[in-house]
C-alpha cells in the first residue's frame, strides 16, 4: 500500500512539474509576443504620426493652391470688368 501511494505522489508530483513546465513556456512565449506587439506599435504610432504630417502638409499646399486661384480669379475679373468699360 505504501508503495501505491508513494507512486502517486510521485506520479502526482511530475505531472504539476510538467504542468509547472508549459506554464512558464507560455508566460515566456506570452511575453516575446508582448515585446513585439508594442515594438510594432512604437512602429506604427510613428509611421501614422508621418502621414499625419504629410497630409497637413499635403493639406496647406492645397489651401495656398487655392488661396492662388481665388487670386487669380479675382485679377481676372477686375481685367474683364476694366476693358469692359472702355
């Protein structure tokens, strides 16, 4: 009897090692995927923060075009409206 229960213990014992085992592989595994998860999102705030500055410049180039046209414009008018009253 003494040797049954000797054997489950022990038998008992190596299964919560085992068990103790692929638990700390996960937390190891868990924690590289982590460590790459936020360098990919160190990557990707910085990469989002460069389109926003290439919009915004994109976007006040567009507004100076337009600033330009509506200048025109107006010169152009002001050209029609003076050789109209010749």
């Amino acid at each position: 009897m003494r040797q049954t229960c000797a054997s489950s213990v022990r038998e008992l014992v190596d299964r919560v090692v085992c068990i103790r085992d692929g638990l700390l592989l996960n937390l190891s595994t868990l924690r590289e995927k982590i460590n790459t998860l936020e360098m990919e999102r160190s990557a990707l705030l910085a990469e989002a923060e460069e389109l926003r500055k290439v919009a915004q410049s994109r976007a006040d180039a567009l507004e100076n075009e337009v600033s330009q046209l509506r200048q025109e414009i107006k010169a152009l008018k002001e050209l029609l409206d003076s050789t109209g009253t010749e």
